[in-house]
C-alpha cells in the first residue's frame, strides 16, 4: 500500500471520529441546543474564567494612560522621600531644622539648592517637608474614610430617624470652612500638635466621606441581589459590610486619592498662617519664612512651593487614573 494510500486511510477515520464526537455532544446536549435559555455548567464556567480576564485586561487598558503613570512615578519618589529622607537628605533633621550662620544664603555646592531663614539648607527641609505632609495626610484621611464609611452605611442602609439626624449633624459641620474650623481646634488646644492637627483634619473629614458612601448604598440596598440576601437569611451587617461596601467602594478609593493632594495643600495653607508643629518641618511654614525675602532669596520660597505644587499634582493625576478606571461609564471611551 502506497503512503498517499495510507494518509487518505488515516484522514478518512479521523473525519469519521470528529463527526461522531460532533454528533455525541449533540445528543448529549440536545436540551442546551433546542431549548432556549438553558446551560451547560462546562461552557459557563468557560466563559466566566474568559469574562473575568477580559475585565481585568480592559482596567489595566484604562489605567495604564500616560499621565497615570506620570502621576503614580511622583508618587513614588515622594513615598521614597518620606521613607529614606534620613538617608537622601544632605543633612540630618536636627541640623536642617537648626539655627546656622549666612541666612538667605544662595546656592553654593555645599547648599545646592540655598540656604533659608537661620541657613538651613533649602533642599533638606525639602526631603523632610515630605515626611510632614503624608504623615499628617494619610493617618487624617483613613480616619476619615474609616467612620466616615461606618456612618454612611449605617444611615443609608437604615434611613428614617437615624439617617435624618447624622446628615443633619454633617450638614452644619460641612457648611463651615475645614481650615477656619482646624485653626479652632487647634487655638482651643493651645498648641498646633502633630496629634491635634491629624485628629482635627481627621474628623472634618467624615462627613464628605459618609454622604459619598450614603448615596451609594440608599442605590445597593434596593438591588435584586440585597433582596436575595435578606431572603436567604443574611443578617443587616452581613448584607452592609459584605454585599453593599464591597460595591459601593469604587468612589471612596477615588475620592482617597484626590483628597490626599487637597489636605496637603490645606496643612500648607495652615502652616503658612503660622499654626503649624514647630517640631516639624513643613513647606507651608517655609513658604511663609520667605515670603519677605523674595527679592533676595527666591529660592527659599520658590522650591517648597514647587514640592507643593509637585506632590499634589501626583495625587491628583492618580486619582483622575483611577476614576477613569473604575467608572464603568468610563469604559467605552
């Protein structure tokens, strides 16, 4: 027998063997294929695991947008400047934040970037105006974001007397400025304290935070899938903390991102009007130090504002990433 002979044999049976496989899955499925609406488990499952990486590739797609990645790269050296400072820096802290000969003093190779008020070197208070500015943003804001969320569930999910009485109460508080109300605080204390700053940005910005999550959840508790769980036996916070946050997250991790830039240009605003930790180095109180000496030493304001002007675009552009992102109205642009 030739081998042409041979590969039309071969070819033969296995043409034979697909149709019989086709005609098999046929008849084993001939409900899935007349009946409309019905399922094969296989064939779900299939296309949940395909569904799933689509998603995950179609929010890495919007994410990975230029400016995204601009803003995320300055976030990263900021971190870096918070968490190595002590190293990068030129001089240690104490030294930066000391009294020192030639006041206003230009840039030399020994202070690349000048000298401030009482010759501290410009680009060490810099590295450590860092620090200041994410130590007071991030712990004031996670608290914010924390009973803020516990709050906006509570009283959405519940409504009636409860509801009206905490909107009421964040109401008044929203409608007085949060700097006027921080430098309250803080003269009630006595004395601008890292603690009393964190504490008092921290508490003003619950109510931002808890009306955001409200809206979300007086949407999600109406849904079919909240009816299904109360029909199964779920428990109220079980269905809030469980079903509703988990869904209802997507504009309070925005939110996050954008409001870190903006607590960071409010403590520069706190501390250019004096009520700021003088244990601490801060580029709002440096900017205020130099706003005399501008004709002589620009560059005593010019690089905190700089660090500012940096830091929260960084945030700013992550956050717009993230809207971007997470929107599902975002999705088709």
């Amino acid at each position: 027998m030739s081998l042409k002979t041979k590969l039309k044999i071969e070819g033969k049976k296995l043409k034979d063997g697909s149709l019989m496989n086709i005609l098999s899955w046929m008849r084993n499925n001939i409900k899935f294929l007349l009946v409309p609406g019905s399922r094969i488990e296989e064939l779900s499952d299939r296309e949940y695991e395909y569904e799933k990486q689509v998603s995950k590739r179609k929010f890495i797609t919007r994410l990975r947008a230029p400016l995204t990645f601009v803003g995320l790269g300055i976030i990263l050296v900021i971190v870096t400047l918070v968490v190595f400072g002590a190293w990068i820096a030129p001089y240690p802290f104490e030294v930066a934040n000391g009294i020192i000969s030639n006041a206003w003093g230009p840039p030399t190779p020994v202070n690349l970037l000048g000298q401030g008020k009482f010759g501290r070197d410009v680009l060490s208070r810099m590295i450590y105006g860092a620090r200041s500015s994410i130590t007071i943003a991030l712990p004031s804001i996670a608290f914010s974001v924390m009973f803020g969320v516990i709050f906006g569930i509570i009283g959405g999910y519940y409504g009636g007397v409860i509801d009206s009485v905490m909107m009421r109460v964040f109401d008044i508080m929203l409608s007085f400025p949060a700097l006027i109300l921080v430098m309250v605080v803080i003269a009630i204390e006595g004395e601008p304290q890292l603690e009393i700053i964190m504490f008092a940005y921290g508490v003003l910005g619950i109510p931002y935070y808890s009306r955001l999550i409200r809206g979300q959840v007086l949407q999600a508790r109406e849904l079919p899938y909240i009816q299904s769980a109360r029909t199964s036996g779920a428990g109220n916070l079980k269905i809030m903390f469980r079903h509703i946050l988990p869904n209802s997250i997507q504009p309070i991790i925005i939110a996050f991102t954008f409001n870190i830039g903006g607590i960071i240009l409010s403590l520069a605003g706190l501390a250019f009007l004096g009520f700021n930790d003088p244990d601490l180095i801060e580029w709002g109180n440096d900017i205020a130090q130099a706003r005399l000496q501008l004709p002589i030493a620009p560059w005593a304001a010019l690089w905190p504002g700089f660090m500012i002007l940096i830091t929260v675009l960084g945030f700013m552009l992550l956050g717009d990433g993230l809207r971007d992102a997470l929107d599902p109205r975002m999705k088709n642009l």
